[in-house]
C-alpha cells in the first residue's frame, strides 16, 4: 500500500502527458488545390510579375471592381505597314541604332527653354506603349513651373541623403560612387522640365467602378523606354530617377489619386555646355543576345 501510494502521483503525471499528447497532437495537413477563378473573384495574375502595389484578395471585399462584359466589345480594323526592301531595313536599323547608341544619362543639364510641343509630342510617343488589356496605366506629370521643381528637389534630396547615408548600404554607395553621383540633385532645378511617371494600379469607369489593369508595372516599364527614345530622337537628355522613399511624398505634393505610385523621374533638357558622362562601354551583341 505504501508503494502505492508513492507511485500513484506519478502515475497521474504520466495519465496527463499522454491524454495532453492526444488532445494536442498536430492534425495531418492535407494539400488541395487553389481555389479556381469564378465569375466574381479577382482576374488571374501571373505571381511573378505581381508588384506590391496590386490589389490583394483581402482588399477585394472592399473594391467594387468592374466585370469584363460591362464595357463594349472593340471592334477590329484593317492594319498595314510600309514594307522596306532589305538594304532599307537594314539601313534604317543601323541608323536607328546609331542614334540611340548615343544615349547617355546625363547629369548637366542645360536651363535652355525646350518648346512644350517637342515635350507634348515625345509623351504622345511614349503614350503609344503596349499595355495589358489596353489599359494604358500611366500618368506623365510633367513641372516646369520653377517652385515646383525646387520642392521635388528637396524632397527627393532629403529622402536620398538618408538613402546614402543609412539605406542603401556600403557596396550600393561604393558602385556610384565611380560614376559620381550623390544625393545633391541641382539638376531637379536646373532642367526645364521634370517629367515623373506613375503608374496607375487601377483605374476607374465612368460608373464608378474600379477597372483592373494588368501587368501594371511593366507595361508603364514599356512606355519609360519609349519615352527615352523619343527623347533622343529630338536631341534631348535626361537621366533615369527612381528617387528611393520618395514616392509617397511625391505623390501627394503633386495631388495625384492614391491609386498611381510614382515609378520613374526624368529631368529633361538640352544637354549643359560642359555636361560630362562616365566613359562606359556597353556589351557586345554577343553578351547580350542568343540565337537559338
């Protein structure tokens, strides 16, 4: 009896680790499948190129997105274009290279006056980029009233000092370091024009709901680089700003929607009389093209 009694305690201790074992043993977890798209759920988007500024499923309950068949179906048109011989598309093609082989991100910029039809007619151009769905996603919202300028200056400053000086790391600092580059940006004041490109993650139909639009980031990506190349086209110069916290900032000091996010800033100019650039060299073809 008196074994007993001294091992009853035990016992008991032991009972209670089992039962707390079965009771709160992890369940098995079984796999299924995603749920499938329906009719009234958020359009497939390819995970890859999703950027955080898309709308999350959470986010869903709360936007009254537009289905498809509530706007008219576009009607087809015949297309054609000019035909080049093959000496002519070949000369064509090196004469287009050559030209934007000669593009340069360029930090002296001249204060010369630039027409505004020669700025209107490049963002036409740029406005001529494809889009998913044909959404046309893009905003270009372009300064030259000189107040305005000196507050992107410093804001864009003060957000890039601190990107320098605590953000970006010693490496980062280091590799623009060889190009000279920093967080004093006098050209922000100095160009006739800044021309800062949002890109819209969503827009919204005359009646009111929220038109989805897809590849959002890349398809005003697409737009950047055309932009660029109507640039040089008129001889004109910018350098290629992503000013890094800064936009936010920008956003609301220029009073766009909250549904655009700033993606690029481009000062734009003729270049300064003593404007200088790094000595770069770019890849040979080969380095930068497969032939399969």
């Amino acid at each position: 009896m008196a074994l007993l009694s001294i091992l009853t305690p035990a016992l008991v201790v032991v009972l209670c680790l089992v039962i707390g074992f079965i009771l709160f043993k992890p369940q098995e977890t079984t796999w299924t499948s995603p749920p499938q798209t329906t009719a009234g759920s958020r359009p497939w988007v390819d995970q890859d190129l999703q950027d955080d500024t898309e709308i999350t499923a959470t986010e869903d309950e709360d936007v009254d997105l537009a289905d498809s068949h509530e706007e008219e179906e576009l009607p087809h048109v015949a297309f054609s274009l000019p035909r080049h011989t093959e000496e002519a598309a070949l000369k064509r093609s090196k004469d287009f290279y050559n030209l934007m082989n000669q593009r340069r991100s360029v930090r002296f910029i001249s204060p010369e006056p630039v027409p505004r039809k020669v700025i209107d007619n490049v963002i036409r151009t740029a406005g001529t980029a494809p889009s998913g769905a044909h959404t046309e996603p893009w905003t270009f919202v372009v300064v030259s009233d000189t107040e305005m300028k000196h507050q992107v200056r410093l804001l864009v400053e003060e957000e890039e000092e601190m990107n320098y000086r605590q953000r970006m790391g010693d490496k980062w600092v280091q590799d623009l370091a060889k190009i000279r580059t920093n967080w004093v940006k006098e050209y922000l004041d100095v160009a006739p024009y800044l021309i800062l490109i949002f890109k819209q993650t969503y827009g919204t139909l005359p009646n009111g709901k929220k038109k989805t639009h897809y590849y959002n980031e890349i398809s005003v990506s697409i737009s950047c680089g055309i932009l660029l190349a109507a640039l040089q086209n008129v001889g004109l110069v910018t350098v290629t700003s992503t000013p890094l916290n800064c936009g936010p900032r920008l956003r609301l000091l220029l009073k766009r929607p909250a549904n655009e996010k700033l993606l690029l800033l481009l000062p734009v100019g003729y270049p300064a009389s003593d404007a200088t650039v790094p000595d770069l060299k770019r890849k040979p073809l080969e380095e930068i093209m497969v032939h399969v």
